[in-house]
C-alpha cells in the first residue's frame, strides 16, 4: 500500500471513530444570545491572510473579515471576545485564552493543532527543498498528529470544558491545500501537494476525535473550500505570498466562503 492510501485509510477510520462517538448538540439560540460568543484559536481563526486587521490585535492579526467577526456581525451576541491569534498552539490558546470564557459562556469557537506539528515549517520545506525532503517533513509531521497531538488536544478541550461548562463549543478544522491535478503549472510536484492533503486529512481526523471525545461539535471545511483550492483556477487560499505570513492562509473570500459556513452549520 502507498503512503498516501494510508494516511488516507487511517484517516478514514479517526473519522468514523469520532462520528460513532457523536458529538454534542448545539445550544439554543438563546443560551448563546444571554451567554455570549468567544473565538478561540491560531491563524486560521484570527483571520491571517483576510485583510483588514484590527488595529489593537498587533501581531495576532485578529481581522474584521475573519469568520467570527462575521458570524457575531450577523447574530448579535450578547457579547464577543475575539482573541484568537497568529501562531497560536494548543498550550497557548490554553495559557493566553481561555481567560476570556466563564461559567455562563454560550457558544465557543477553535482552531488549534497545525502550530503544534510545525506547520509553517513543513510548508517551507516543501517549497524550498526537494522531493525527499519534503516527504520526510510531511512524514515527520505527521507522527507528531498521530503520537502527540492527541493529548494536547484533550488537554486543551478539557480546560475549555471546565472554564465554559455550558458552552456550545465549535472545533473547526483545516483545508486540503491543494487541488490535484490542477491548473498549476509550477511549483511543488504533483507528490508534494497530495502528501500535503494527506497529512491535513489525518490532522482532521485526530481533531475530530479529540472534539467528540471532549462532547463538542467538529465542523470540517474539507467541503467548502472543494473547488477553491490551490490550483484549482479559483483559490481561497494564499500561495507563496508576501507579506509571507499570509502564505497558505485563507484570503477573505476564504473566511466568509469557507469558514463561516461552517461554523454557522455547527453554530
């Protein structure tokens, strides 16, 4: 069997592991409306890539067109604290965070997970180095999603439980990058980019489990942003960019396309 239909069988069973698991139902409008919504979280939350940043979010980058801004724009909390932040990790949102969650805290949203493994990193290794290298950094990766990952993220989950007991709480995951056999003509090779989505699919599939394990609900964007991956002719993401820390980020149309749907049908 190949690498790649490895990961993708493994990640197949974490997902269905963790849709047997089930997971919680949302709280009721009004539960969220008298508790209020926290946005938790790294880049992929804050909105890195978007556009329009706040201006007293600094190098968190918290941006007004990020999916959290959007959803409370559109819903009216009864209050909103945004804190996720660029290069956030599952001990970060942990130490830095979760001060913003209370006992009466109605609905909850998180990414968290990518920074743990070296996302950034591995995306460098792919573009600058070659094949094997690559493949060695993506492999490497994932070991850390699949050996270590797990317990930060339980880690993580229960300390959001246990400061926000009556939160509906939302765990989004992450994009495949890549379409295959795409429209690009340059850039990383054809093996590159699927070991990329592979590794982002087993990713998914841990932070599912670990979501449902902790009785939250996981929301994949794998369906929204199919048909606006890179190289598909309409990407909402970020190739290599500059600035470069929207490199492999979502662009606005990537947030309020891609995201926010997502979180809205957990929500």
């Amino acid at each position: 069997m190949s690498v790649r239909r490895f990961w993708a069988s493994a990640s197949t069973l974490v997902l269905a592991a963790a849709a047997a698991l089930g997971v919680a139902q949302p709280a009721s409008a009004n539960s969220v409306a008298t508790g209020g919504y926290v946005a938790l979280g790294d880049s992929y939350s804050s909105g890195v890539g978007a556009g329009s940043y706040l201006s007293d979010s600094g190098d968190c980058r918290r941006s007004t067109n990020a999916y959290p801004y959007l959803w409370a724009a559109a819903n009216s909390p009864s209050s909103f604290t945004f804190v996720a932040c660029s290069g956030a990790t599952t001990s970060s949102v942990a130490s830095t965070q979760l001060g913003a969650l209370n006992s009466s805290t109605g609905l909850v949203s998180v990414t968290a997970g990518g920074n743990d493994v070296g996302f950034a990193d591995v995306m460098q290794d792919c573009v600058l180095s070659s094949e094997a290298t690559c493949l060695s950094s993506v492999g490497s990766a994932v070991s850390q999603v699949q050996n270590s990952l797990p317990s930060r993220l339980s880690s993580l989950y229960g300390s959001i439980k246990t400061r926000a007991p009556k939160a509906h709480v939302v765990v989004l995951g992450y994009p495949r990058f890549y379409k295959l056999s795409g429209s690009c003509v340059a850039g990383l090779s054809e093996k590159k980019r699927a070991a990329i989505n592979d590794a982002s699919d087993i990713l998914n599939g841990v932070i599912a489990k670990q979501a449902a394990n902790a009785g939250f609900t996981y929301s994949s964007v794998v369906d929204e942003f199919t048909g606006h991956e890179l190289c598909s002719g309409d990407a909402w993401l970020h190739s290599v960019s500059v600035p470069v820390y929207n490199s492999y980020h979502p662009k606005a149309a990537g947030q309020s396309g891609g995201y926010l749907p997502a979180f809205r049908s957990a929500a």
